[in-house]
C-alpha cells in the first residue's frame, strides 16, 4: 500500500494514515487505522475498531494500541452507531465513553464538537470517511459516507452545521477525504447512477464510468470533493485520499472484497 497525497505512518507492527493538511495546521490529533497491528484474530484480524464484530476488551485493546500512537485517551472517545444517514450531531464532553461505556446514538453519521478533548470517532470498511476542522473557530467533525451517506450529501450537511452552529467559514475548514472502495473495484448498478443523477451540481463524467449493461465503476472520492468544494471548502485545503480498501485488503478492511468477512477501520479526530 502506497500513497502520494496522505502518510502512511509505521510504528512497530501498527501502521496507520494521517492528513498532512490536518497535521500541518496542528489544531488536532487525528488518525485512520489500518487492519495492521492489533489483537483481532480470525476475520477480523488484527487492528479492528467495531464492538459489533469482537470481544469488547479485544476492541478497546485495539483502541488503546491506535489511540496511545497519537496521544488520543480511550476516556475521550465518542461513537456511534452508523446507517447510512446523514444526519450529524454535536457532542460535548458530556458524551465520552458514547458508544463504549454508555449507551450509543442511534442512526447518527456524523458528528461536531467544539471542546477540546473530546475525541470523534466513524467506522468503516469501504465507505469514505471525511474530516474536517476550522482552526480559526476551533470546531471539528467527521461523517460517515457510503454511496447512500454520498447522494444524501452529508458532508455539506456537516459543513453547513458547523457554520450555522458555530459561525465557521467554510474557506477557513480543511479536510481529508480517506481511504475507501475505489473507482478501480467500486461496480454499482442503475439504482445508484440514478441517485447521483439527481444531483445538478456534480460533474458525473469525473465521477461515474459507464461499462454497460447498466453497470458503472463510482468514484466515491471524487463525488465527495465535488460536494465539500460546493459547500464552499477551498479546493486546496482538502486531502483527497488514492489508496482503494478493496484493492488493499490485506492491510484495509473491505466488506467487498471479503464478502463481509471483516472488522472496521476507524478515523479519530480531536481538537487539542
């Protein structure tokens, strides 16, 4: 597994990425993990992030693993629990332990926070995961987006909470655009084209290659880095991944390339 736009970071048998726009503006710890360097064994071997598919003390061993390399606390976490929404939240530090020690949200794929130390937390197995942080306001998120997450745009869906909730500039927000199925393995059918259709903004001929027979080949990052720049996100302050879970899943969990048989990568984002 290569890349040429985030870091891949290697630290005994834990390897793991980063954003360098999100480390260049050292507002936050942040990281996306890998299937490499944890306690899983079996199908979701080693590094897996999701309560649903292991022992609790094996995932929270994980957690401490891929937490300690950045300097997240385990005590800081928030998650929840994922469907394909776009419906996002902001969280305080009231919500710690969400999804671990206490009870988790419900149909929540995105979240917000403004306090620092509070650490937030999306899974995934070839979804794409979106970042995001306003150095200037102080203000970070991340969301959850599969195709369905994708043409239901909820990364401007979250772009737009941040300014109404906390006055951002969008123009002030970076943020990554993380590993996930590529354009290369990513085949959907007439169903999904459709949906992306309904979207006037986006330019399909960057996002969605025609095969025929009513099968394309989506690129989900692509169609995400439209959305986020028409939320107003200067092109230039976004990290856009090029490393295909499926294509890479030794090292990434990839529901399709395992036909499920998988655990969940995670992206951690917390201010500082």
């Amino acid at each position: 597994m290569t890349s040429k736009s985030l870091k891949i970071n290697q630290k005994g048998n834990l390897k793991y990425i980063t954003f360098p726009k999100l480390e260049k503006i050292g507002a936050v710890r942040h990281v996306f993990s890998t299937r490499l360097g944890g306690v899983s064994t079996g199908d979701t071997a080693s590094m897996n992030l999701s309560f649903n598919r292991d022992e609790k003390e094996t995932v929270m061993e994980n957690y401490r693993i891929l937490c300690g390399a950045v300097g997240i606390d385990t005590e800081h976490l928030v998650l929840s629990h994922q469907t394909h929404t776009n419906n996002v939240i902001t969280v305080t530090e009231k919500d710690c332990g969400t999804g671990i020690t206490k009870p988790s949200f419900n149909d929540i794929d995105g979240l917000i926070t403004n306090v620092s130390g509070v650490a937030l937390v999306t899974q995934y197995a070839d979804c794409t995961p979106l970042l995001f942080c306003d150095p200037v306001k102080k203000v970070i998120a991340t969301s959850h987006a599969g195709w369905r997450g994708t043409v239901k745009l909820i990364g401007k869906v979250t772009v737009e909470k941040m300014v109404n909730e906390f006055g951002c500039d969008p123009k002030n927000i970076i943020a990554g655009i993380g590993p996930c199925i590529g354009r290369c393995c990513y085949e959907v059918d007439d169903p999904v084209y459709n949906e992306f259709v309904k979207i006037p903004f986006l330019d399909l001929s960057k996002i969605i290659t025609p095969k025929g027979n009513g099968k394309y080949m989506l690129d989900l990052v692509e169609a995400n880095k439209q959305i986020l720049i028409h939320s107003g996100i200067d092109p230039k302050n976004i990290d856009c991944s090029d490393i295909c879970t499926c294509c890479n899943a030794e090292e990434m969990h990839s529901h399709r390339a395992t036909g499920g048989k998988r655990g969940n990568l995670a992206a951690i984002i917390e201010l500082i």
